[in-house]
C-alpha cells in the first residue's frame, strides 16, 4: 500500500469512479454535495494508492473559529477491510492536531463498526425525509406584508448570503457560505432561479426557499430558512409549501429534504406535511 498522498492534478477522474463504485455498491452516496463540488473542481483532497491504483480518497475542510474541522472518507468497494480508511482517519487526525468529524452517509452498519472501532463517538444525525408529489398539500397562507418573487442571479446573491448567516448561525456549515459556494452552485445543470424563492417584507429578505430538482425526478427542499426578525409569522410553512408546489407543478416523483435530528420543530412541521423518514447521515466526533 503507497502512503497517503495530497491529489494530483490528474486524479479527480479516478477519484469520481470510486466514489461511483462506492455508490453502487453501498446503495447511496458516500460524499455530500459540498465535497462532490471541491472534488469535481479540482480542489485538495487526499488520496491513497495501491499499485498505482487510487483506492480511497478523502475530503477535509479545516477548523474555523470554534468549528472543528470535518471530513468525509470513501474506500473502493474492493480494497476495503485492508486498513485504508484507518489510514485516512489518522492522516486526517495529524493534519487537524484537534477536534475532528467525520461524516458517514446512510449510516451504513460498517461505517458504524468503523467509528466504534476508532473510537469514535456519534455527534450528530440528518434525517433525510420523502412524500410522494402526487399526495394532496395544503396551499400556502402569507403574512401581512409579505410579498413572494424569484431569485435574480447577479442581484440577490449578496443580500440572500446574509440573511442565510443570520438564519443559520447555529449551523455554521450552512451559516458560513461565501459568494464563492453559491457561484459554484449557479454553476451547476441543476441550478433553476425560477425556483429559488425569495420572501420580502418592506423591501427587505425575510426568508426564501430554493429547491433543486435531482436527474432522478425528485424534488428536493434545497434550503431554506427564514430571517430572525421574521420568526412568528408562519413563514416557514408557506416558504415550504411554496416551494413543494413549484416542484409538484415541474412533475417531479417524489420530494425530499434532508433536517438535523436536533431540529424537532422543523421535523414536527415536516411530518406535518406527509414526510416520512427516509434516511440518514450521521456525524462521528474523535
């Protein structure tokens, strides 16, 4: 087995069919969205390689203030049980010298087994929750004063970053975005404006919902969050159900949308509107 190694400029092919064979054979993603963006961008990751082949790769983004770093590892289907992601985990931990997170998406029982056997300690769980598009919903009610329109590319990228810090400045994963983040999005097939909705209330953002639809026909609750001076006012539920409809007129199959465990009102709301539990990501703690 070669040592572990930064990426080169010619790896992200291989790396990408890993992470595909990972996919197929564990049934779900083994990166998340943010990751599969630095990774499809060329952007540092480290790797290892075994008779010049790669077979495991990881992702880390490093402290910032009072975050801990976090990370996400996948080993090739075929080269696992061979110490790989023992030996990314510990590259991972000397790199940090600090607190460090992992994700596990799916919450595979051997992704379980390994963090147990590294001495990992569960931190953190993301339900990812579905419905039928077909089943009935209810319409969306507004404030008093709330009026609805789409988002402008090239306008409103800086007024939504704000008010996304604000909303999330609980959860600096999504609270911490840069201009870059949502450049890289727009960026992307999937990326739809008409579907990206803005709510304003005397002139100025107090929440928005901005869906995405997959290749496989399901409508997803992209993100969405409403401003802290705009709290009691219901728009949560109409932002949601704006968005749910949007998707349902696109002709989607199914939506999803993915909420922290920690989060039980968002998940009450939720259950509220015929979602259901349908998997989950958890974060693992050194």
């Amino acid at each position: 087995m070669d040592k572990v190694r930064p990426m080169g400029d010619g790896d992200t092919a291989d790396v990408l069919e890993l992470v595909e064979a990972a996919a197929d054979a564990d049934g779900v993603g083994p990166l998340s969205e943010h990751t599969m963006l630095a990774l499809r961008g060329a952007r540092a990751g480290t790797v290892i390689r075994d008779r010049g082949v790669i077979v495991a790769y990881a992702h880390l983004d490093p402290a910032d203030g009072d975050e801990p770093a976090a990370a996400e590892l996948v080993v090739h289907p075929k080269h696992r049980r061979r110490g790989h992601g023992r030996a990314l985990l510990r590259a991972l931990s000397a790199e940090t010298n600090g607190p460090l997170r992992i994700w596990a998406h799916g919450d595979l029982p051997a992704a379980a087994a390994f963090a147990h056997a590294e001495g990992l300690t569960r931190a953190r769980a993301l339900f990812q929750m579905r419905r039928p598009a077909s089943d009935p919903l209810p319409e969306p009610h507004l404030a008093e004063g709330i009026t609805l329109r789409t988002f402008e590319p090239g306008r409103d990228e800086r007024a939504w970053l704000e008010v996304n810090a604000r909303a999330f400045a609980d959860h600096p994963e999504q609270g911490s975005w840069t201009i870059e983040d949502v450049r890289d999005r727009e960026a992307e097939a999937w990326f739809d404006p008409a579907g990206f909705f803005l709510a304003e209330r005397d002139g100025r953002l107090a929440g928005f919902h901005w869906t995405k639809i997959h290749p496989d026909n399901i409508g997803e609750v992209y993100v969405i969050g409403v401003a802290p001076d705009a709290q009691g006012l219901g728009l949560g539920r109409a932002l949601t159900l704006t968005g749910l409809h949007h998707l349902r007129a696109r002709g989607v199959d199914q939506l999803m949308l993915y909420v922290d465990e920690s989060n039980t009102a968002a998940v009450h709301l939720y259950e509220s509107l015929g979602f259901t539990h349908h998997a989950v990501d958890v974060m693992y703690a050194t």
